[in-house]
C-alpha cells in the first residue's frame, strides 16, 4: 500500500501508514507518515493477530477519517475502533478469493476473523470481478467492490524495441503447477510450427529445472530461465518480449499482466479465475482454455500478430491507465472513503 498512500498524499490527504517488521527502524516518505511496529511472532497468523490487537489502541486514539486495510485481523481492530470512533471509513481489499472453506482449514479464529469482516466491514474490496462473485456466493455480501493492484506508467513503460526473435515472457512463481508453466512448456512446439524462431523467457522465483527435465531438449534450448532480475528494471523484461503468459488457473488478479500491459506488451491468459478480466481480446491480448496446450498456442500466435500491429503499444497502455495509483486508483479509493463506492 505505500504507492497507494504517496499517491493520496499527492492528492492533498493527510495518510499514515501502519506496518510491522522485525527492525521497525523504518522511515515515511512521499509524504506518507510510516508507523512500524516490531514484528514479535513468526508464524504468519499469530503474527498477523498481534499486529491486529495492536493496532487497535493506535486507531482508537487517532482521528482517521478512513482506515484501508489489507489483513482479517487489522480489519477486525478497524471495524471496532469505528464502533468508538463514529465517521470512520473502514475498508478492506481482500487480495485473495473470499473462501470461507479455505479459512476454515487455517483454524477457528480465523474463519471468525474472516466472517466477521465479511459482515461489519463498511466497504469489502477485492482486486477482481470474480473475486467479487466469490464474496457474494460464499459470504451473501453483494455489494463488494473492485480495487485492483497498481502500476506506475512512469516506471513501466514500452521499450526502445521488442527482442528480434519473438518472445514469450512468463513472470511470475516458476514452480507452482497451477501458474501453468507446464502447460506453456508443453504449448511450446506447438507454437513453433507457426513461429519457428519463438523463445521462451522465465521470470520469477523458483527452480523450472523439474518442469523442464521432463520436456524434449530441442523445448529446453528456446528457454532462458531469467530469475528475478533488478526489481527496478522488470520493465525491460515487459517492453522488450512480444507476448506475456500467464496461463495460470485460480488466481484472483494478476499483477504482471498490469505491469505488462503499462509497457505496451499483449497478454495471454486462461479463461479460468481472474486474469482474463484484463485482456480485451483482438486487441491488448488473447485468452485460452485452461491446462490446454494447443488453445494456448492458438492464443499466442494471435497475440504475436498483435505485437506485430504498431497500435497495440498504445491500446495496452490506454489499457492499463485505470491501474496506475495516480490516475486510476488514489481517485476510486478517494470515492470509496467518502460515499463507499
């Protein structure tokens, strides 16, 4: 959330941000106030209920106009605190699927945590259309609103040329199954029969060698496995490939397709979950059948014609203005605090 809050003190508000670490020597800037607390526990839910239970004096003994949240448990100390302090928004931006079953397995306490905001929250956001639904369906709450993640279209932005050779790029976590990278690895030479010089580059956390141990060589050499690389230079990474997959299944948003789509690049994603939300098909992208190999390549020799078109640049970054903090998210969250939708 700090691009978020250097984005509504930009605006004129005045925004403190709350956090915990275990070395809390950690300073504001942007003009956001930063409130570190020291970080006890390491377990994440015992962790994230004491910073909940600490937070909740810190609000009580404040004027906020608005508390924006990000956990169960800061949310729960939000929502209390309004009881005592009458004309405080609180929000929450769920970056998961509302899953009552899912928090079930994480214990009692937790399940409570999650119904009770689910219930007492003034506004329930979440970073998708479809994890909207899930908060309906699973929950009976319809009046859940969308806040997606954000991008900077200052710092993301098209590079001077794409790769010669054309180039899909997956970013995101490498060895978790359902992100689809075997899917990707198996659509491959597929792909090849219409475009015989395309290469593969892996972005991200974790190790492809399992995945790729179990694929042809002639796979293996059109791979180039990247890491993580300099966070301040993804943007390369974006504006120099033709295409990014992500042909993952259960996700509730899909962060790299935003930043791809602010450098001017197309998207190819499955129709389960959340990304698709973010193609407009024939022309920021194209969508495919999930865990489908020949309908991933289908979609993206499609979406390498639309590479080719010299409009898409600005069709993707047109795309992606409504996820840039500044012009598309400190305003609807502005909106939100005031009137709640």
């Amino acid at each position: 959330m700090p691009a978020l809050g250097a984005a509504l003190a930009r605006r004129g508000h005045e925004v403190v941000h709350f956090s915990a670490a275990w070395d809390p020597n950690v300073h504001g800037g942007d003009g956001v106030e930063m409130v570190c607390l020291r970080r006890v526990f390491k377990q994440q839910y015992r962790h994230e209920a004491d910073f909940g239970r600490r937070l909740l004096p810190r609000l009580v003994g404040s004027e906020f106009d608005a508390v924006h949240t990000m956990g169960r448990h800061d949310a729960v100390a939000a929502i209390r605190a309004a009881r005592l302090r009458r004309g405080m928004r609180t929000v929450i931006t769920d970056l998961g699927l509302p899953n009552p079953q899912w928090w079930a397995t994480q214990g009692r306490r937790e399940a409570r945590a999650a119904a009770k905001v689910a219930s007492h929250i003034d506004v329930y956001s979440a970073m998708s259309r479809t994890a909207v639904d899930w908060l309906a369906r699973n929950y009976g709450r319809d009046n859940g609103v969308v806040v997606p993640g954000g991008v900077s279209l200052a710092a993301f932005k098209p590079a001077p040329e794409r790769e010669p050779r054309p180039t899909i790029l997956y970013s995101g976590a490498i060895d978790v199954p359902r992100k689809g990278v075997p899917v990707l690895l198996a659509a491959l030479p597929l792909i090849a029969e219409v475009e015989p010089d395309v290469q593969l580059w892996l972005s991200g956390p974790g190790d492809p060698e399992p995945f790729l141990a179990e694929v042809p060589e002639a796979v293996r050499e059109r791979v180039t496995k990247l890491g993580l690389g300099d966070a301040d230079a993804q943007h390369e990474r974006y504006g120099q490939a033709w295409v990014t997959c992500l042909p993952s299944t259960h996700d509730s948003f899909g962060m790299a397709l935003v930043e791809s789509l602010a450098c001017g690049t197309p998207l190819v994603t499955t129709t389960d979950g959340a990304p698709h939300e973010l193609v407009q098909a024939g022309s920021t992208g194209e969508v495919c059948e999930p865990s489908d190999p020949r309908s991933l390549a289908d979609a993206c020799a499609r979406a390498f014609e639309l590479s080719r078109n010299p409009e898409t640049v600005a069709r993707c970054r047109a795309s992606a203005e409504q996820f840039d903090w500044d012009l598309g998210l400190a305003p609807l969250c502005e909106r939100l605090y005031l009137h709640g939708r």
